[in-house]
C-alpha cells in the first residue's frame, strides 16, 4: 500500500508503524470503500480521470454535506467558505 502522509492524518482507519518516523503506513484497516468513492473536487476541476483515484474523506462540516473528496484538498470547497467565516 502507498498513501501520502496527508492521507494518513485524514483518514481515522489508517496507522503507523512508527509514530515517531511517521512509516510504515499501515493501510490495512481501511475499509475498501474509500477508494471507490468519487473526489467531486476533482471532477468540477475538470480532472474526472484523476477523481477515482486514492482516498476520499467525506466531509464532515455539516450533517447536509455528504461529499467525498480527495485529502489532499484538506476542506470541501462547498464549504470552505463557511469554514472561513467561523474562523
Ligand atoms: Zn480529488
Ligand atoms: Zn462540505
């Protein structure tokens, strides 16, 4: 299995090995699913082809916002304006 570290902090299923030298990235707890779903972000950046690939977090902002997207994007666009404001 290979992720980015970023994955790793987003996704609760995934572990390390090591805490300390962040490796090995222990993917084994993560369910499958993660991977099926779609990256919306990616798919209205017009990257369809990239938007299957890797792992997905859902988001979590507000229980209305059901929308998977990649960890690398870090927030959900729809709701990154919210974000924003409360901070
Ligand atoms: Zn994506
Ligand atoms: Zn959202």
């Amino acid at each position: 299995g290979w992720c980015h570290v970023v994955c790793a902090l987003y996704i609760p299923e995934v572990s390390f090995g090591s805490i300390n030298s962040m490796e090995p990235i222990i993917l084994k707890k993560v369910p499958q699913d993660r991977y099926n779903k779609l990256c919306y972000i990616c798919e209205e950046q017009g990257r369809a082809n990239k938007a299957t690939s890797g792992a997905c977090m859902q988001c979590n902002y507000k229980s209305g916002c059901k929308q998977h997207f990649h960890v690398t994007w870090s927030v959900c666009f729809a709701c990154s304006s919210n974000h924003y404001k409360l901070n």
